[in-house]
C-alpha cells in the first residue's frame, strides 16, 4: 500500500558522544585570572606561636628575677644570721673554728658597720672559738674606727673569747686604733704602723673664686666663730688655735687612752705619748717600742688566737659577703657618680680623722 509512503520517518536514535577529556591546566588569556598562590601558611603559624610562647616565658623571668631579688633583700637585710659565707682557710673540726675578720682600707662608717656584723655572727656561733682581726688599712674617720675598738672589746667581754690583730702591709693611725682593742698583736715583717695622732685638712678656693671666677662669697654668721675654719677665707692663727683645742685635742687625748688601755701591760702613759708624735714604724722597731707583740705571719696568729682560747688543730674560716642576684641587679646604681649636696658636703667639709696621709 501507499500508506508506507506517507508515513512521518522517525528521527534517527542519537548515538551517544565520546566523553571528552578533562583540562590538565586551567586555560589562560584575557577571560581568565591566576588564582593567588598560598604557601609557607604553616611556617608562619609555628613561627607566631614560637615568638607568642617566647615573650611570655621572658615576662615570667622578668617576674621572677624580680621577686627573688625582693626575697634576698628582705633576708639579707633584715636577718643577722648567717649574713656572710664562710671560706674554709684550714680545715678542722667543725665544732672548733676560728673566724678570720677582714677590716681592709679605709675605716669608714659602712666599714665599721660590717665589721660589727661579723663579731656578731661570730659570737652567735658556738662553734668559733675566737676571731682574727686581719688588718690592712692605714686608718680612717674617728667615729668608725672607735665603733670598731668597742665592738671588738665587747666582744671579748661578752663572750670570754679572744682576738687577735693580724697586721699587714699596713695597719696605721686608725687600723692601729683597732688593733689595740685585741688581745695580742702580730704584724708581718713589711707592715707599716704606728702613726698614733690626728688629721684635719680642708679646702681654701678663696683666690680661685674672687681672682679667677670673679665670685664674692657672702657668709652670714651668729658668731664670729660660727664657720671655723671656712673654705671661703684662709686659716688665721687663731682659727687653727681653736681648731686644735677643740677639735685636734680630744681627739688626740682620746688616742692615747685608747693605746695606752690595749698596751698597759709593756707601756707607760709616759712612753704612749712619746711615740705618738705621728711617726710611722716599721714592724721591727715596732716590736722593739712595744706597740707589737710578735711578727709573723697568719699562721703564727692561728697559733696564738689558739693559745688563748685554749684549743689546737681548730678549723679556720674567713667571712665573706654574700654575693648574690639582688647585687647584679644593683650593680649600675652603686657604681653611678651620684654628684649631690650631701656629697659636695663631704667633699669640702673639714675631715678630722685618724689617718696615715702617706701619699
């Protein structure tokens, strides 16, 4: 039939696509922006919490510096045991010790202070027996050095035991003023003393400030002794009359009571007052003068320290200052130039001392 022929033809079944490849790169020209780049995101996020982690083990340092710091000062000073280490010089028995005391340099008012310190310590300990006052200065400030001669005579009066000066180098004027306060005096062979007296000097910038500077200093005054002796106008007669009576004197009178009770035993008033003409002695002629009595050296002082307290083969120690963390961390403050009034006081204020000026 004709009916085939006018039949719609159906469309022909679509034969299925070959599948087509995926990209391997991302197709670049004007239609198309590069992706920002992200590497190292790691090794940043380690290093911050490295840094993070640092500052705060350094602020905890810093916390605990200073909170230790507060603890040896507080322990330091205000405990009085055990305020100084000790240094083993010979070994021995720890229940028989004798303590070495070190007074050195210039006797002044922080000198004295530790010097008192370590009688203390040493009295407080059963176990030391008696001190070495080993002594290498050629004097000081009068107050000081006559808180030293006390407290080494309190000592041996409060506890029955002995001391003896250990003189070297030198020990004159006031380091002899202390020394008189032991009960026996040893010096090396080379050591300098004597030196018995007193010192006063003082500053006169009267030219320099009226010829030089130009300067006219202008002194108000109750009396007309009220600035003897006074930097702004030189020393009459009169004025280093006064001084000496009032000042030199009683000092000096006070010397000599204070030689003549430590050497009672080989020197007479007489013989105290002789000597002490400011004259300076080595240690021979001052054994044969008395103002010693032995020369030797420190283990001849152990010897007779060991004598008198009544002992033998004892163990010898040496106090030491502490040094510690608080000290570090003051070091810069003690060691600036602190130029004030009190300073410039001291300066050019008269300075009457015990003093061998052997310069």
């Amino acid at each position: 039939m004709d009916m085939d022929n006018h039949m719609t033809p159906e469309p022909p079944i679509s034969q299925p696509s070959a599948p087509q490849p995926i990209p391997t790169a991302i197709p670049m020209g004007p239609g198309f922006a590069k992706p920002p780049r992200k590497k190292g995101i790691g090794w940043k996020i380690f290093w911050g919490v490295v840094l993070t982690l640092s500052i705060i083990a350094n602020l905890v340092l810093l916390m605990s510096l200073f909170g230790m710091a507060a603890l040896i000062s507080r322990t330091t000073f205000t405990s009085t045991e055990k305020q100084f280490e000790e240094a083993v010089l010979v070994e021995g028995p720890h229940y028989q010790t004798l303590a070495v005391i070190n007074l050195e340099d210039i006797i002044d008012e922080s000198m004295s202070e530790r010097i008192r310190k370590q009688l203390e310590q040493a009295s407080k300990d059963s176990s030391v027996r008696g001190v070495i006052i080993r002594v290498v200065s050629p004097g000081g400030y009068l107050s000081p050095s006559d808180r030293i001669y006390n407290e080494i005579k309190r000592f041996r009066e409060q506890t029955g035991k002995p001391a003896v000066a250990f003189m070297q180098t030198v020990a004159a004027s006031g380091g002899y003023y202390t020394s008189v306060a032991c009960d026996k005096i040893i010096a090396e062979p080379t050591v300098i003393t004597g030196s018995i007296g007193v010192i006063m000097s003082h500053l006169v910038i009267e030219d320099l400030l009226k010829e030089k500077l130009g300067i006219e200093p202008v002194v108000i005054k109750s009396g007309e002794k009220k600035d003897w002796p006074s930097m702004f106008s030189r020393t009459t007669d009169e004025q280093a009359a006064y001084l000496k009576d009032k000042l030199i004197r009683p000092a000096f009178e006070r010397f000599l009571q204070v030689v003549y009770e430590g050497r009672r035993d080989v020197l007479t008033p007489e013989e105290v007052r002789q000597l002490a003409d400011g004259s300076i002695y080595p240690a021979s002629e001052a054994l044969e003068k008395h103002l010693i009595d032995q020369i030797g050296y420190l283990n001849d002082a152990i010897a007779a320290t060991e004598q008198l307290a009544g002992i033998q083969g004892c163990r010898v120690i040496e106090y030491r200052e502490r040094f510690g963390l608080w000290d570090i961390l003051s070091v810069r403050n003690n060691t600036a130039l602190k130029l004030d009034r009190a300073a410039l006081q001291q300066w050019t204020a008269p300075q009457l001392m015990y003093l061998w000026d052997g310069r």
